[in-house]
C-alpha cells in the first residue's frame, strides 16, 4: 500500500446508525408493550407497617429500658416495659439470641412474636418494650407462646410505675 492510497481526512462517523427503513419489519409496533392486567406483581412475603406499634431505634431508649423498666417473665418468654404517656405509639423491639436456635427457628420465633403484639396492641399501655425468649421459645406452639408472652406483659406493665417521658 502506497502513501497516495491513504486519505487524509479522517471519516466521518454515521448519524443515523439504524437500519434503513426498508430492512425494518412493519409488523412489529416501536416498543414492547404489555397487555392491560399484566407486568409486575406486587411483592409477596413484604409485611405491612403494624398499625399500633413501632420499632425502638433509640440508643437512650434502650439504656432506659435496661435501668429502669419493670420486668416480667413466664417460661421462655421475658418482658421489659418502659411507660412513655407522652409517645403516640409504643415501640417494641425483640431479642433473640443464636442460644435459641437456627436462624430459621430465630426468625419464626420473632415473626410470631410480633404477630402477638400486633394483636394486643390496641388494650397495651404506651411505651417501650423489649420482648426477648430463651432456648426453650421455638419449642412452644403458637398458642403457648401466646399465653407466656400474654402473662409476661401483663406482669411487666402492671409492676410499672408511671414515669414521665423524656
């Protein structure tokens, strides 16, 4: 190859790099289209927001809990409560341990918790409370489980004196 053979000039890039109109099959609409009442489904397994309590996400709520809340515990179930008559709702916050089990018997344990709270939350005072189980939690039914999380609240708030928010 020669130097003459070579252009000069650098090419120019094409601006339409689409195919001509004639190589474009006309059956086809532009874009993809779904059918009405298809596409995304909405997502299974999401657990809407409890209408009566939240979570404890304060550090100084936790340190209160733990210095001043009343206690009460039957079987594998324990309870802290922490009166709050100034807050809206209550917060609620669950701890289970890895002595209780594997992490799926962990997670259905918690899950079944607090389903129970939810269901009492309305005739529960306002305030914080922290709901923790022992080995021996995952073994219990549901309804068993009911009925020691159901004394155990009941014993931690009626032992609670009233104190003022913060």
């Amino acid at each position: 190859m020669d130097e003459t053979d070579v252009p000069t000039q650098r090419a120019q890039a094409r601006q339409d790099t689409r195919f001509p109109q004639a190589d474009v099959d006309q059956g086809r609409t532009g874009g993809h289209q779904v059918p009405s009442g298809e596409g995304a489904s909405p997502p299974v397994g999401v657990t809407p927001r409890r209408p009566g309590v939240e979570s404890v996400r304060s550090r100084g709520t936790f340190a209160d809990l733990r210095r001043n809340g009343s206690r009460g515990r039957h079987g594998p179930v324990s309870v802290s409560y922490l009166a709050r008559p100034g807050w809206e709702r209550s917060q609620v916050a669950y701890a289970v341990g890895r002595k209780v089990g594997t992490a799926v018997e962990r997670n259905r344990l918690r899950r079944r918790m607090r389903a129970i709270v939810a269901a009492r939350s309305p005739e529960l005072p306002v305030g914080a409370y922290v709901v923790r189980s022992t080995e021996g939690g995952p073994a219990l039914e549901f309804d068993e489980l009911k009925v020691a999380m159901s004394r155990a609240l009941d014993k931690a708030t009626s032992r609670a004196p009233e104190r003022a928010a913060r």
